[in-house]
C-alpha cells in the first residue's frame, strides 16, 4: 500500500510537469486550432537554456525565467514567420512543426553537443523530506506545490478574468468577437507566446522527474502532451489538469508493478478516450 | 399501405427545438410540396427523412420499413433518394463520372477492383440516357467544377434520379434558376415514372402548381396545414404567415 | 505517321512513365554499386508511399502510421524466418497480412473519426506498434532490433544487382495492381468519397466499408515494402515504425504529389538522393535538412513535383486540355 501512495505522489509531480506543457498546447489548439508539434521542442529548448543558466547562476528561478523566455521567443518566431499561414490547415501545421523538431533537435546538437543534460538541483532542494512514514523528495514536492498554486492561478485566469473571457469566446465564435470590435490577433500571439513560455519553464523544473533532458525529449514530450490533450479534453485549464493528472499516476503506478507497462499507458489512455469519449474527460461537447 | 409513414417527429438542438411534431402520410404516386418560413425547419426535416441527421423522438416508416435505425445509404437502396438544396457534386470528376458514380452507387460492383469504372456500358448507356433527359450530355466531359449554376443544378437532381428512387426528396431544386432553367427542370421532373412519390421543398407558387398536388405547411417546427394547393391558397393561416397579418385563432392541421 | 491525336495523346501520356520504367529496369548498366543500392531503397518506398497515397492523396485519411505497418511486415519476417525457421515463401505472404491484418485493426478503431482525431489515433496506435517491438525483447530484439537478415533464401545467389532486379519486378507488380485499381469502381469511389462522402452516401455508398477496405488493402502493400526492405536491409528496429518515420512518408507524398501515385515514388527518390548527397558533406547535419524539407514541401510544393512535372511536360509537347488531364495522374 505504502508503494502505491509513493508512485501516486511521484506521479503526481510527474503530471504537473505533463500538465505545464499540455495546457499550453491545449489553450493554442482551443483557440487558434493550431496543432504545434513542436511544442515538445519548446520544452527543451528551454530547458538547455534554463538549465545552463540556472548552472551558471545558481539560481533555479533565473534558470526558470531563461527557459521561458527563450522558448516564448522562439515559439513566437514559429508563429509568425510559418503558422499565420497554415491558419485553418491542420495536417500542414503538423507536418511543418514536425519539421521543426527536427530542426530544433539539430540545432541543439550543434550548440550543446549531445550528452544528456542533468537536471539543476540547487542545494535547497536537494534531499528528502520524511512526513509520516514516507520520505519524499524535497523537489518533487516544489514541483508539486507550483503545480497547485499555477493550475488555479490559470483556471482563475481562464475562468474569472476578462482576458480569459475574450479566450475561451475566441475559441466557440471567432467572427463573433470581431464584430463586437474585440481584436483577437493580439490576443492569439499572447497565448501562443504564454503556451511556449509555459513549456519552457516547464522544461527547467521538469528535467528532475524526467531524469535529466536529451534531444530526444522534443517527439517524447509532444506524444505525451497530445495524449494528455485528447484524454484531457481540449481548451480548458481544467482539462489539462485532469488529463495530466491521470496520465502521470497511471504510468506511475503501473510502472511500479511493471515497467515495461509504464510506457503503453498513455496509448490505451488515448485509443480509449478516443473511443468511449471523444471530447475527453473535462472537454466541451461540441454542439 | 402508405409510401411514407411520418409520426411525431421532433428535433432539439441543446435547447432549441426546430421540430416539434411532424405527422403525416404519403402515398404511392403523391407529388407532395412542404413550404413554410424561412426557418421553419425544412430541410432538417428532409435531412431526418433521408437519415443525415437523428430524430430526437418519433418514427419514420418507409413502405413498412422502420427508418429509424436504417443508415442513409439503407435508405436509397430501399428507394428513398434526395436531392440536395446546395448542389453537393464531386467538383473533380467530369459531369459524365458523377452520372456513372451515382449509377454505381447501389450496384455490388462498386467494389470492383480490377475492370475501368468507364468499362460497364450498361452504366455508359444508362449514363447517357440520363444526361441527356438533363441536357447535359454535350457538356459530359466537362469538370463540374466549371458548369454553370444551372447546369450544376440540373446534374444535381438527375443525380438523385438515378436510382429510379420509390421516392424523391427535392431540396429546393430551382434555388438560383430562372425561368427559363426552371421549365427545363420540370420538364426532367415530370419525366419521371407516374408511381414515384415526392416530396418537394420549394418557395415558388407556380413551381408547386405545376409539379404538386399536395401542400404541407411547415410552421415552427409542426405541419399546421394540409391539403391540396387550392385548399392552402385560400387558408386563412398560412395567408397571414407568409403576408404577416395578425391572425386571432391559429388552427393547428 | 498516320497515328490519331488520341493515339499522341495517349502515348505522350504514358511517355514519361515509359521513361521512369526503362530507366529503372537498365539501370545496373549506368550505375555503380552505391546507386543501386540507393535505387533500391528508393523503389521500395516507393511501394510504401505508394500506399499511403491510396488512402492519403485518393481517399484523403490522414493516416500517421503508415511506417508502423510497414515494420508490422518486416519484423512478422524478420522474425519468422530468424526465430522459426519458416520459408521465405511463407514468411512474406504471413508477414504481408499480418500488416493488412494491423491495418485492418486500426482502421476498425480509428473510422470512428476523421481529419485531426483519425491522425492522433493511427499515431498512437503507430507508436503502439514501436512501443512493443521496443519491450518486446525476446522476439523483436528490443532497442537493438534484428539483424544479420540475409536475402531471401528462395534457391537464387542473391547479389546487389540481382536482388535490385528481384524487388524492381515486385515493385512493377504493385505498380500495376494499384494503378489498375485506383482506375476501377473502388478506386474512383474513393475519390469520390474524399470529394463529397456526404454525396457518396446519399447515392448509396457504404462509405465506411471502402475505407476500411481500402484501408487494409493499404496496410497489404506496405507490407509487401516491409518484406521488401527487411532483406534488403539486413537489420529493422523499432524507430523505422515510429510516427518521425510515418511523418517522413507524408512528407515524400506531399512532395511528390498526393493522389497520383507515381509522386510518392518521385518524393522518396528526391528525399533519399538529398540524404545521400548530404551524407557524403554534411552528415550530422541531416536532420536540420530533413526538417527544413518538411517546411519546404507544405510551404512551397503543396501542389506536388510530379503533377507539375506532368503539365510542362504536357505543354511542352502542346497537348490540348493540359491540365484536365493531369488531374487524373
């Protein structure tokens, strides 16, 4: 029993990192209907960034900051220079993201050279913490925590703010709100730049659970963050959450009894959500 | 036994219902008109009929087969065809290709694999024979992504035709045609075989003078009048909602 | 020469492919070993591209797991003939409807949706596929996959060259069977279906079943590339079935030219002769190369090389209605 509350709580901490970068590209699907594969792509990308500078600093916050902000910058490019022409062609966003991967990946190789990067760990956090009979990691717990004080920061966002209102009205009817004279480009770039922003960061704190970062992480992190959009549901704050959540423990739970099943929970996740409830489990039925 | 067998059909959206109760019969060989307001819920009614879209309650019988559960492809192979209000061709294939893919439609050798979609004269000839009591048969080679909004509709409605269907849902199919078209679609309509039931969605009076016998008057989402076109010309109801005067008692049927 | 203008016209249609063919059957007489080899590969995913285009470009699926069934074939082979002793001739025909078998299974999930929910299915099912021949140590080698898969042991000494010849005349067979059928009633339907399937229904098609059908028969012929590639290549591992391979075969059939067959061949062959040119200058540059040609071929070759070589080409020797006829490939 005391095995399966450690990997529910250590899958917890993996889903908040799931869930940073999923609810980005949910919000970007939700709203410009935009499918960025590359996504994943931001996540490393600021994580070799963050975590250089967080290396160099010492400070995990700057590192954080880094990342963000490198990977919001280079999301943005994505956005403007090739996604504002494929508006509206999903299958062409796909594939030229994809693309972006690859080049992404690349150019990493070329400026980090491949050996994996380790997580930074500043020394604050390092060790573990005992609460009752369970000794937890003092991290994990960090990520945890952000993860409760960000899901509701952004579900308030979403839900009780007017920037929020205008989002999720730009997403059921576009045409509606540019009658009503509300300019939805800017905001659009706004959320773009927020999603890879988000993912980025997520990149820095995320490198502990996932064990350090490769240059692979770009196509593993997107699989994940797609599965945990279907299964989710798409658009919503609360979504991403659910789906992140349950993606996480589930693959940790059953990578405890079975390693080896750990890395088919996110395909039976999806197929069955697919299959039973398309919309996902938090999405919005479309009329 | 009546061709068609319609009962309390009713159709939400979320909270908005567009059908409310929907009964009536047809019989074989009734050349039928549904008319109402823009609105009124025609062609969910014609889309429901022909099975694209779910009822949310009532029943549908078509010569005693229960439509209900039946698949919209079930239906044309029982007989029920239909034409759509916005031509829905294929824009790629030449107007003498949609002739023979409407022809092969209901035939098993659709899934032929080995023998040229253009190799069956059967269909060649029958193929010819329908564009040509459609005027169509010089144009036949002719992408239809480049026919005229006539031609386009006159494709449309020999399309549904095809099948020699028991019976015939017209979605409004002089939408967009003058006069002189429309003469040309009538004709192709009056060609058909005396036994073949229609239901026609049409806004114009002598369009449904010539082709109709019978008038449905749809009204938010319920038939408030039927009867043949004299009947409803003269029906104080149906005057006020097409000329807008109040009206005090609104008889239902 | 006393030859009708349909006779011209037919002839200068088929000239180019006529061109492609001989080329290709001569080509141990220009070509060195390497380029063979190259030849090779490149026909082989042809075969590959070929399929995806029958449900990609004619049917208009945007299937993303094209390269799982691909591997379905060549690791049911691999492992068959390694691990069973099992004949060549009954490894291939297995191993070809285990892929239409896979095909089939997919398709029979994935139906349920179209566009954007059909593709996120057949990818994870695609990475399904990769998933379990990487856990699967015991049978499929695991991260490090099979190898030391020789040629088919059918009683000839294969060569280079001679198994070239071997996979060229398979090829050719596809090549035909697939034309043919995209020229029959299913194959127009299926056209039809991707133009209008609202139409197709109304007119009395079982829209789902040709999906299906076409589906499976799909999956049948990249497993004929599978078996195709498992010899020539020697070794398969679980990265030739993930979705970065399946995303590479759309991009070869975009290039190319979705819904005309021949163009998922010229886009393999465009792909695979830049790897090797960039192979032989620049190699650990090639992933920046490969991505930048998926921008390149959505951003600037939507429309397809091969359609557009086949309208110059047509206008060139002054066909009359050029560009109708291009459209039928």
């Amino acid at each position: 029993m005391d095995v399966v509350i450690v990997s529910v709580l250590s899958g917890m901490s993996y889903g908040v990192v799931l869930f940073l970068v999923a609810a980005g590209l949910s919000f970007v699907l939700g709203l410009m209907g935009i499918v960025n594969v590359a996504h994943g792509a931001l996540v490393m990308t600021g994580a070799y960034a963050g975590i250089h500078v967080a290396k160099a600093t010492g400070s995990l916050i700057l590192g954080g900051l880094a990342g963000a902000l490198l990977a919001g910058l280079v999301g943005f490019l994505l956005e403007r220079a090739f996604l504002r022409n494929l508006y509206k062609f999903q299958l062409e966003q796909i594939l030229v993201t994809f693309g972006f991967i690859y080049i992404l990946a690349n150019i990493h190789l070329w400026v980090y050279g491949s050996w994996p990067l380790d997580a930074f760990v500043p020394s604050v956090l390092n060790g573990s913490v005992v609460i009752g009979r369970f000794s937890f990691s003092v991290f994990r717990l960090l990520i945890m925590g952000i993860g409760a004080v960000l899901c509701p920061v952004l579900w308030w966002i979403q839900d009780r703010t007017r920037i929020g209102a205008v989002i999720r009205a730009g997403m059921d009817d576009p045409d509606m709100l540019a009658v009503m004279g509300i300019n939805l480009r800017p905001v659009n770039i706004a959320v773009f730049f927020a999603a890879a922003s988000l993912a980025g960061f997520a990149g820095v704190i995320g490198a502990f659970p996932l064990g350090g970062v490769t240059l692979g992480l770009g196509q593993d992190m997107i699989f994940l963050a797609i599965a945990v959009v279907v299964v989710g549901g798409v658009g919503s704050i609360q979504g991403a959450f659910a789906g992140a959540l349950t993606m996480g423990v589930f693959s940790s739970v059953a990578g405890t009894y079975l390693p080896a099943a750990a890395i088919f929970v996110p395909y039976f996740l999806m197929v069955a959500i697919l299959i039973f409830r398309p919309q996902g489990l938090l999405g919005r039925s479309e009329a | 036994m009546e061709v068609m067998e319609v009962r309390n059909i009713a159709k939400n959206f979320g909270g908005l219902s567009v059908l409310q109760d929907v009964s009536f019969d047809l019989r074989a060989g009734e050349k039928a008109a549904l008319i109402g307001p823009n609105g009124a819920g025609k062609t969910t009614f014609l889309n429901i009929l022909s099975g694209l879209l779910r009822p949310s309650s009532g029943s549908m019988h078509f010569l005693g087969h229960d439509l209900t559960k039946l698949t919209p492809n079930g239906r044309v192979a029982l007989g029920l065809s239909r034409s759509f209000q916005i031509s829905s061709l294929f824009p790629g294939l030449s107007v003498f290709e949609n002739m023979l893919m409407a022809l092969f439609g209901l035939q098993k050798r659709r899934y032929q694999m080995f023998r040229s979609f253009t190799g069956y004269e059967e269909n060649n000839a029958r193929a010819r024979e329908l564009l040509k009591g459609a005027d169509l048969w010089l144009a036949k080679d002719t992408p239809v992504s480049d026919l005229a909004h006539g031609e386009k509709r006159r494709l449309e409605i020999a399309l549904s035709l095809s099948s020699r269907p028991k019976m015939l849902l017209l979605d409004e199919p002089n939408a967009g045609l003058d006069a002189a078209e429309t003469s040309g679609l009538i004709k192709m309509i009056e060609e058909l075989p005396r036994e073949t039931t229609t239901l026609v969605v049409a806004h114009d009076v002598h369009f449904i003078y010539r082709l109709c016998n019978r008038v449905l008057v749809l009204y938010y989402g319920s038939i408030i009048a039927d009867g043949s076109c004299e009947e409803i010309q003269a029906d104080e109801t149906v005057r006020s909602i097409y000329l807008g005067r109040r009206t005090k008692d609104a008889r239902i049927g | 020469m006393g030859l009708t203008k349909a006779t011209k016209g037919r002839l200068f249609r088929l000239a180019p492919s006529t061109v492609l063919i001989v080329l290709l059957a001569t080509a141990p007489a220009w070509a060195d070993i390497s380029i063979i080899s190259l030849l090779t590969k490149i026909i082989i995913f042809g075969v590959l591209a070929m399929s995806l285009d029958m449900v990609f470009g004619y049917l208009g699926l945007w299937s993303f797991c094209h390269a799982a069934l691909f591997s379905v074939a060549a690791y049911v082979d691999a492992i068959l003939i390694q691990h069973f002793g099992v004949s060549f001739w009954l490894a291939a025909p297995v191993s070809i409807l285990a892929a239409a078998a896979a095909a089939a299974l997919f398709a029979w999930i994935g139906l349920r949706m179209s566009g954007i929910y059909f593709l996120l299915i057949t990818l994870a099912l695609g990475q399904l596929v990769f998933s379990v021949a990487f856990v699967w140590r015991a049978f499929t080698g695991g991260s490090q996959g099979l190898s030391s898969i020789s040629y088919p042991n059918i009683g000839i000494e294969f060569s280079p060259v001679s198994f070239y010849y071997f996979t060229f005349v398979i090829v050719l067979v596809c090549a035909v069977i697939l034309h043919l059928l995209m020229k029959s009633p299913f194959g127009y339907s299926l056209r039809g279906i991707r133009e209008n399937e609202t139409r197709m229904i109304a007119i009395g098609f079982n829209t789902w079943m040709h999906k299906f059908i076409a589906f499976t028969i799909s999956g049948a012929f990249a497993g004929v590339a599978g078996v195709l590639y498992v010899h020539y290549n020697g070794i398969i591992i679980p990265s030739t079935g993930d979705m970065a391979s399946s995303g590479l075969i759309t991009i070869m059939v975009i290039i190319g030219g979705a819904g005309s067959l021949w163009g998922g061949m010229i886009g393999g062959a465009i792909i695979y002769i830049l790897s090797y040119f960039v192979s032989l200058f620049t190699p650990e540059r090639w992933p920046l190369i490969l991505g930048a040609c998926f921008v390149a071929a959505v951003m600037f070759f939507r429309g397809g090389v091969y359609p557009q070589l086949l309208r110059w080409w047509r206008l060139a020797s002054g066909a009359k209605s050029a560009l109708r006829e291009s459209r039928e490939g």
